[in-house]
C-alpha cells in the first residue's frame, strides 16, 4: 500500500492514523508494521480526536517493544490526551513501560524537577500515574514512580491526595493488594523516620482511614499489615464507625479475628446512631461475627436509646440462625427478657414482621426451658 502511494498519515473518523491502530495491538506483527510505518516518515506524534498519540495506544496495550520504537523514533514521553492521561498513567502496571517512558522523559526534559513534575501530574479524573499503579498494586512501578516523586513523602495527603481525598495507602488498602501497603508502610517510614501515624491516620472525604477501607473490604492481610503498623482500631469515621462496625456490618470473620489479636479495644463502641460492632452483625444476620464477639464478651445490652437490641434486630429480620444461637449462648437470659421501648418482646416482634421460623424458635426454646423447669421440679 505504501509503495502504491498510500498516505501513512491518513485518518479514520476518530482521526487516527495506521500508526495509532498498529500501536493497538500485542503481537510481533504489530511491531514490524509500527516499523514499516516509521520508515516511511508516519508522524510519530500525531494525534487523534482525543489527543491521544500513537504512544498512548502502545502504552496502554503494555507493549514494550513498540513503545520502545516509537520513542526512539521521537515519540515525546510527557503528552496528555484530553482526559490528562500520559503513558505513565496506561502502563502504571507494566513497570518495564513506565521506566522506560521515564528513562526518555529524563532525555526530552534533562530536568529532574520537570520529569518530577510530569510524575506528578494527575489526570481529570484526579489520578497520578502513582495512584493507579498503587490501584493496581504493581509494586515495581510504584516504586520506579516513587523514585521519580523527589525526597517528599510519597504518601502524604498534601503530597499525594487523589480522588475523594485519598491518599496512595488508602488506595492500596481499598483495593487489597497487601505488598502493595507493605512497600507504601516502607517507604512512609523511611521518609518519616519510623514514625507514620499521621499516613496511617490519613482520612478520606467521608473521615476514613486506610485500616476502615480495608475492613469494609475485607482484606485481611492488609488489615493486618497496618495493624502491625500502628493503625487505630478506635478510630472512628464522619458518623462514628469503628473497624469493628464496618467489618461486624459486612460480615468479615476473618477480619474481626485480626482485629480480636490485636486488642480488643473498642469492641462496644457505639457509632452516631447508638450501634455496636455487635447490633450491626445481628442486624445483618452474620452468625460468625456475632459468635466471635460474644466469645470476646461484647457487651450484649440494649443500645443507650433503649430501642433495640442484638436479640430484637435479629427477630425482626428473622435471622433465624443468629437467634438460636443466642437463645444458647451465655446471654440467652438476657434475650428472652428483652423489650422494645413500648413494651414489645422478641414474640410480639416476630409476629409483627411474620417471622415465621424466628417465632418456632423462640416457641421451641419456651418449650426447652418448661421441660427443663418440670425436670427439676421432679
């Protein structure tokens, strides 16, 4: 086609060019056609009606090679498209591309703070190339990244605030990928000297801490890693839940029992709403977090409103398991005597709600509890 005289700059309606669809695709063909185009003078830095470059498209398909090629050709590595996405930001979970788009930014610019500057710039949507590898958890960009930041904390939430105000720990927590927090713990107390509370106790838009993310997920070893860090167990977000509450509300076991091996601490702390750890695990009917909680001797009492209990949340959603459960645990006295404000027992309750097996439960224990009193009197 070229040596039948065919443009290597023609454009599609999306005004790209052959070079941009070469550099869309993985395979060794795709390589020596980005080269055939190259030879015969294709526009390196050409831009389709997004303002992506052919290095964009090559950068998001994780293709070294053509990225290669195409800055040795005289790709420029800093251009942005019109979201503010460089190819730092399409590669940030291919370390081999990003260090080499870094390698050619140190080149174009021969100016640290510049290529710093370039690192740092996030896209519209607020995401550096930094918090998207972090998202990723690719531990080998973050740290190519991260040695391009410059000396300041790469963690700090006035030098690395992203999206709803979090930080790159809050990212990596959220999204579970535990050595990801590993090297971001490192790093944090490399730089602060072994003292990271302040990243640990970084806060969101809505007041919460990278341990509350990763509680609310469930990652466990993530839980972990900050625990051992020194993440607070007692710290509360914007409406005053604890870890406890979030991992109690999403029925994560395996998380309270982190949180159970660190201390117990907190573990009858009531949020905004007048709600234990304990409440919310009845209410959502979660029976192993409820056991691991009264077995750490929670507090089994109405809520200081004196509305509700764990007993009563799981009649009225006719948990039926959590409500043998606790009918045969230590607190079954308390439960059987237990009213709503107006006077209204676990019966009434049940019936109300037509919870049809919470009332043959609560039936069948009246029974137990008869026999046992008639075998006694005998």
């Amino acid at each position: 086609l070229v040596a039948a005289g065919a443009s290597c700059d023609a454009r599609d309606g999306r005004q790209r060019t052959p070079l941009h669809l070469a550099c869309c695709g993985v395979l060794e063909g795709h390589l020596l056609a980005v080269q055939t185009l190259i030879a015969n003078k294709a526009t390196v830095n050409v831009c389709d009606k997004s303002k992506t470059s052919p290095l964009l498209f090559a950068a998001k398909a994780k293709n070294l090679s053509v990225c290669k090629c195409l800055l040795d050709a005289g790709a420029i590595p800093c251009p942005v498209n019109s979201s503010g996405r460089s190819a730092l930001h399409e590669a940030c979970d291919c370390p081999d591309v990003v260090c080499a788009v870094i390698e050619h930014a140190h080149k174009t610019l021969q100016d640290t703070s510049l290529v710093s500057e370039f690192v740092r710039k996030p896209s519209s949507s607020k995401c550096t190339a930094l918090f998207e590898a972090c998202s990723a958890g690719n531990t080998s960009s973050i740290e190519a990244l991260v040695n391009c930041v410059g000396a300041s904390s790469p963690l700090s939430v006035s030098g690395a605030q992203g999206p709803h105000s979090m930080t790159l720990l809050h990212v990596a927590a959220q999204a579970g990928h535990a050595e990801a927090v590993g090297l971001l713990i490192k790093l944090a107390s490399a730089v602060h000297r072994g003292d990271i509370i302040s990243e640990l106790e970084a806060r969101d838009e809505s007041l919460r801490t990278p341990l509350h993310l990763a509680s609310i997920e469930g990652h466990v070893e993530c839980v972990e890693l900050l625990l051992s860090a020194g993440g607070s167990v007692q710290s509360a977000d914007s409406v005053g839940n604890t870890s406890w509450h979030f991992a109690a509300n999403r029925g994560h076991s395996v998380v309270i029992s982190a949180l159970l091996r660190n201390s117990a601490v907190g573990i009858d702390t009531t949020n905004h709403c007048q709600e234990t750890p304990l409440l919310l695990a009845a209410t959502q009917g979660h029976l192993s977090p409820v056991q691991l909680l009264i077995s750490a001797n929670a507090c089994y009492t109405t809520t200081p409103s004196d509305k509700t209990s764990p007993f009563i949340e799981a009649v009225r959603f006719n948990h039926v398991e959590v409500v043998q459960y606790l009918l045969t645990s230590s607190m079954a006295d308390s439960c059987c005597v237990t009213t709503m404000h107006g006077g209204l027992g676990p019966m009434h309750i049940a019936a109300l709600h037509g919870g049809v097996s919470c009332l043959a439960a609560l039936r069948d224990h009246g029974r137990n509890l008869q026999s046992q009193l008639a075998n006694k009197e005998a």
